[in-house]
C-alpha cells in the first residue's frame, strides 16, 4: 500500500514479495556494521523480520518502516519510516539503503517526506533519530534534514552510547487577511492555501446565512464557528473584512496581511467579480446585490463601523507580530 511519494521515490508497505530485498540489505556490509546483524540469513529470517517488525509497528501505532521504491525502475532501494522505541519519548525516524543506492540523496528526500508525513498525519512536533558516532553518512543527512544533537542515549539492552537527534516541527503558518470587498482577499488567500496546504476560511461563509442574500447569522453562532476551525487546524489562512472577527484571532496569528489597492481598484474588481456560488444560490440573485455591494465598498472609506477602513487601519497599526501592508493593483 502506498504511503507517500516524493520526486524520485513512493513509500510503501513492505509486503513479503519484499523477503529477497530484505535479506540483502540486512546483511549489507554497512548495516551489519553500523546498524547490527539482526540474525537474518534466509528468506524465511526476512519475512519474519518484516512481520514482527515493521508490519507489527504499523499495526500496533500506524507507523513504521517502508519500502522506498524508485520511481523510474520500481526497485526497492532502501527502507524509511517512524518507529517507536522503548527507552524514547517520542518517534524516531529511520532509514538505510542498500550501498548501491547512497549518494544520490534518496535518503534525504525519503527522510523529509517522512518528517512531513509525521507532522500532518499524526500531529507529531517533535520526532527523534539514532545513530552511531562513526555513522558519518547517517549524520549528514540528519543535520541537512535540520535535526539537532541532544546527546548521548542508551537503549534498553544495548551495550553502547548511541547520539540521539531532535527534530521539532517549524510553528504552522497562521495568516490573516484583511481588506475592503474587492481588495483580492480571495484570490490571495486561495494562492496561499494553494502553495501551502493550510485550511483556508472565507469569513463570508461563516457570517450569513447559507442560500439566504444578506441575512446574518447569530454573532454567537459564528464566534463558536471560528472558534472551531481554529481550534481544529495548526495552522490557517482565514480572510475578511469583518474586523470583530479577525480581531478575535490576532492573538494567534503568526502574520498580517493588508490589502489596501485604493477605493476605484476595489470596485472594478468587483465588476469583474464572478458569479460566486457558495455565496449566491444564482448568477442571478448575485447580480441583484451589486449596486448595494459597490455603495458598501465606496462607504468603507468613510465609515467607522467594525468593517471599514478606520477599524482596519487601528487593528493593523496595533498588531506586534509581522504584518505587511499591500496598496498596489489588486490581483483578481
């Protein structure tokens, strides 16, 4: 079963059609010398170690040592995964691969991609490696994959010191946008989440009500609704111009963006607007909101309500964190 793909590589299940590769690359000159004979000498001793092993680590935490598969040819070329140990306090990351496959940087991409996968799947921020001090190779790609030596540490039952790595996962992205109607909050915010991989929220969608023009919902219903989805990600990209909601997420954000491209780009933005379908049941009912959405979007720069301008300049102005103000032609 296919776990994950990297450019070069797919991670998979070892299966038992994997005995013959296992037993070469337990009996590798470099595993036997950094890693330790596991005893493995037939291809009975391979498929056993496959199912007391790895398979048994993923039936037991969802985890554990896979197949890295070459692309190009379909040859297992080493193996990559979490395990967990006794005598650690979090996963740790593993891998090795046959001599003839080193230098090539299999291992790095496998391991990043591992890294990654531990992160989203399993809400892991800190994961662990181990390895010899002679283990040279090991060591580079540990350092180049931003893990850092804690020390030494010995396992239960082993009779040597081993160094022990740490990764923690970076703090996930949490981006608010903020603007007039027209600004290119939208456009921005779905590039982002694009490029990303975060959730992202539109706030129009939690505000009014669904298949209804312009009837908004409870603000206590809506508060407990950006509450949820905040709470339910690490990390987010939320836009609006509802300056009572994304004041109550600043103390989370991590970056503020304001779009601020000037009164006349926002409204022939809006000219251009496309019919948009989780906010309008038709194109129709969509068209029947324009002259009132233009005089709301030229009224920003006058008001003083929790929506305009003024309420946006004060809750850019105040915010201590990374910010960025954006004043150029808006993308739409």
């Amino acid at each position: 079963m296919l776990v994950l793909e990297t450019p070069r590589l797919r991670l998979r299940h070892l299966d038992p059609a994997d005995a013959p590769f296992l037993l070469e690359l337990l009996n590798d000159p470099e595993w036997l010398r950094l890693i330790g004979d596991r005893g493995v000498r037939t291809l009975e001793d391979a498929e056993r170690y496959r199912r007391e092993g790895p398979a048994a680590m993923i039936a037991r935490h969802g985890f554990g040592l896979f197949a890295a598969v070459l692309k190009e040819t379909g040859e297992a070329a080493g193996i990559c995964g979490l395990l967990q140990r006794d005598g650690l306090p979090a996963p740790d990351l593993g891998f090795a691969f046959l001599q003839r496959f080193t230098g090539r940087g299999y291992a790095r991409e496998a391991g990043a991609a591992t890294l990654a996968w531990g992160r989203r799947t399993f809400g892991l921020g800190r994961i662990l490696a181990i390895t010899t001090g002679e283990n040279a190779g090991s060591i580079r790609v540990l350092k180049s994959l931003g893990m850092t030596l804690q020390g030494p540490v010995r396992l239960p039952g082993e009779d040597r010191d081993m160094a022990l790595y740490a990764w923690a996962a970076p703090e996930p992205a949490r981006i608010l946008i903020l603007g007039n109607s027209g600004s290119g909050k939208s456009t921005r915010a779905k590039g982002l989440a694009e490029a990303s991989g975060l959730p992202h929220l539109d706030l129009d969608t939690l505000v009014w009500e669904p298949g209804r023009i312009a009837v908004p919902r409870p603000l206590d219903a809506v508060r407990a609704d950006l509450e949820a989805f905040a709470g339910a990600h690490p990390g987010w990209i939320v836009e609006g111009c509802y300056g009572e909601l994304i004041e109550a997420l600043l103390p989370r954000c991590t970056e503020l963006v304001f779009l601020n491209p000037g009164r006349d780009a926002c409204l022939a933005n809006n000219r251009r607007r496309p019919w948009e379908p989780h906010k309008y049941a038709t194109p129709e009912a969509q068209e029947t909101m324009f002259e009132g959405l233009q005089a709301w979007v030229a009224g920003y720069y006058e008001r003083d309500d929790a929506w305009s301008l003024r309420a946006h300049r004060r809750l850019f102005d105040g915010f201590e964190g990374p910010k960025r103000e954006e004043t150029g032609p808006a993308d739409r």
